[in-house]
C-alpha cells in the first residue's frame, strides 16, 4: 500500500456529538447503525479500516461522564459492517489473556470470509481488572509478552492449517472439501496446548493484517517480531520521529525489512469552520499555555514524571543540561515512549523550566490537530511526508463530517 494508512476509531461519530443533544441522541452507541452509517462515510472518504477497541470489565467512573467505549461485542459488530460495505477493512479487538487461539482463529476466519478478506485485528493483552470474571487464569506481568506471542504463533499456524485450496470443490474426484490439503497442529507450548486443524476454513491464505498497542522497549520488540502495525502515542512530531526510527531499527533486528511494520499513533482532530475559529483556538491555547507557567506546573511535573532530572531547578531556570539523555533510544529503552514527547520538546531553544513544565502538562497521549480542516489535512500529511508516521489512528474529534469531506481526502491527497 503506497500513501498514508488511515484507521477510524468506531467511536470518533457518537463521540463527536454531545450525547446530553438530540443531535447526539441521534447517533447513539447503542444503536449499531450508528457505527454502520460511520463506516460507510468512512469508507466513501478513502479510510482504509475501521477499528473497534474493546475495554472489558466496567468502570463505572467513566459511565457516569459518558456512553460506555464498549457497546457491542467487536467481532460481532465487524460482521454487520462488514455486510454493509465494500472496500473498507474492519478491525475488531481481542484480549490475548482471556481468548484461547483456538476460539479466535474460528472467530477471526469466519468475519475473515464475511467480509471477503477484510479482516483486520489488533491484538492486546488486557489492563483492567475484572476482565474475565468467573475464570481463574492470571499470567504474570513479566510473563506476559511471551504468552502473547505464543498466542499469536498457534493462531497463525490454525489458520494456516487449512489452505484456501483445501476449499475448492473438486468434481473430477468428487470431493467437496480437500480434506488431505487441511493440516493439523500439534503443539504444546508454556501456555497452550493445541491439536488438530481449525474447523472451518478462512478466506484468505494470508494472516490478517494485525495491529499491537504497546508503550514500552519490549513491547516494541514483541511488535517488531509479530505485527503489522504499532499504536502507540507521540503527541509530538519529533516524539513521532523518534519512535518510528526505533522501530524501523527493531524490525531489521528482528529479521524483518525496515519499513514491514508500520507506525500508526493516535490523532485528536479540532476542526474549525473558519481561519478566524482556528487562530482563535491557538490563542486560547497560548493563554492557558502562561496560565500554568510557574512553580505549581514545575512541581505537577515533578510528580507526575519522577524520572526527569529536576530537583532543585526554579520555574525561571532554564532547562538542565542533563534533564534526559540526549539519545532518543536511551530514553526509549528507560522510560518507554511516555518520556519521548518531553525528550523532543525538551529540544525547544530557549524554554525555561516553567515553560517546559506548562507545555508538557497540555501534552495528551495523542498528537491533537486544531485548526480548519485543511491546515489539519496539510498538517498530517507533514508528518507523513516527514517520516515520522505510516498513517494515523483517528480516535476522537468535533466533526465527522469534516473529518470525511475535507481532512482525510486531504491527507491522503498526492502531488
């Protein structure tokens, strides 16, 4: 695939719209049309997958500030709008701690024929506590890694286990199905234990494209080995940078061509109707950028990441020299990619610490784009142009519609 690769999270349409409105009454989470209508305008638009998180057990604090991430089972909700489009992949989520390979492959292999080789996955290991009530089964963190890439060994050998071949009726022989073509698995692993073939056959020959989500050095390399593509958050273009260069470097150690796993961060779109709107925005961000310079946003950084070099610096100091390594890999194999971001603003000539605490604390997990929907268009397409990214993840936003009409067909727009 040549261009930018873009993914629309299934949330971005009930979330653009106040759910306390009619108008966001009208396209609820609960209802799954909702999701149907935003895949279709998403696929018109050129957006390549679309994508359903999955956040098991129930946290009730965010209940009360909103509708639930989580309505419909993904793979279920995939099927339905695999049914209703045409080009667009659609991408479930699954939890590698609380699914056995065998149960997913059969699931993933039947959306698989669905959709007609359209199927996509991301692949996590859950966080949240309470994912899987009712079953004892608890791998250990630092076990983990290893029990998500046996996971995703055993799938791939299942679906591996019956070629499309082995599909196509044979008259002259009089056989439905090649039976002597459907391979079994035999495998006993530190975590599953596998016999036989899968019991029903996918569309495809190949894998499905497949996504990992992941913040840390390990996590990186596990992707390197396994995935198609990473999710992670770079807030900043250089951050971005940085992260992509990592794992450009991990994939060749792994194996694997430089550019064979992609880099696919989250965007936050701010679009506004007028270039008077978005100079109005980027005002408002600079006087809340002064509003928290000083002593109060040097010490909320402090505790907020213990790891920067700080103690005994003033709001009025500049930086110190040492605050990270200058190396983004060093900073990268220590703390992950939530210090990459700081690292790379960091760079900034000039800052002194109170300004540097201020504008870390407005950073979020995922760059944001304000501004009118062809400055944010121009503006990933910079990123993309630049090296720092494969595509984005569009996750949350205030404007579908010109999140469809004019931002993505920006993006991926060539010349």
């Amino acid at each position: 695939m040549t261009g930018p690769l873009v993914l629309l999270n299934a949330q971005y349409l009930p979330a653009s719209h106040d759910w306390r409105t009619a108008e966001g009454r009208a396209h609820t989470p609960y209802a799954a049309d909702t999701f149907v209508r935003a895949a279709q305008r998403a696929e018109a638009a050129g957006v390549h997958a679309f994508f359903q998180a999955d956040f098991s057990g129930v946290n009730r604090a965010a209940l009360r500030a909103g509708p639930p991430l989580t309505v419909f089972e993904p793979f279920q909700l995939a099927a339905l709008v695999a049914t209703a489009t045409r080009r667009i992949a659609v991408m479930p989520t699954v939890s590698t701690l609380y699914t056995h390979p065998f149960s997913f492959a059969r699931s993933l292999a039947s959306l698989d024929r669905i959709a007609r080789g359209r199927a996509w996955v991301n692949v996590v290991s859950s966080f949240r506590p309470g994912t899987a009530i009712g079953m004892r089964r608890e791998v250990p963190r630092e076990r983990r890694h290893a029990q998500f890439e046996e996971f995703l060994g055993v799938t791939r050998a299942l679906w591996a286990s019956w070629p499309p071949a082995a599909g196509e009726p044979d008259p002259a022989t009089d056989r439905f199905v090649r039976e002597d073509l459907i391979r079994d698995v035999e495998h006993h692993g530190a975590f599953y234990t596998q016999s036989g073939p899968l019991d029903m056959a996918p569309y495809s020959a190949d894998f499905p494209y497949t996504l990992q989500a992941t913040a840390s050095a390990e996590g990186l390399r596990l992707a390197a080995r396994t995935a198609d593509a990473v999710f992670a958050g770079t807030p900043t273009l250089g951050a971005a940078k940085a992260l992509r260069a990592i794992l450009r470097r991990e994939a060749v150690r792994a194996g694997r061509p430089a550019d064979s796993v992609a880099l696919l961060p989250g965007a936050f779109v701010h679009a506004a109707a007028t270039r008077e709107e978005s100079e109005r925005l980027l005002r408002a961000r600079l006087r809340q950028t002064r509003a928290l310079t000083g002593p109060a946003a040097l010490a909320e950084l402090r505790a907020r990441f213990p790891a920067l070099r700080l103690d005994g610096v003033g709001a009025a100091d500049k930086l110190p020299a040492d605050l990270l390594p200058e190396d983004p890999e060093a900073v990268f194999a220590a703390h992950g990619s939530r210090l990459l971001p700081l690292w790379d603003l960091a760079r900034t000539p000039g800052l002194t610490a109170g300004e540097f605490a201020a504008r870390a604390l407005l950073l979020g997990e995922h760059a944001q784009f304000p501004g009118t929907p062809e400055e944010i268009g121009d503006e990933l397409r910079r990123w993309y142009e630049e090296g720092a990214v494969d595509g984005f993840q569009f996750i949350l936003g205030n404007d579908f519609d010109a999140l469809c009409d004019r931002v993505v067909p920006r993006l991926l727009a060539t010349g």
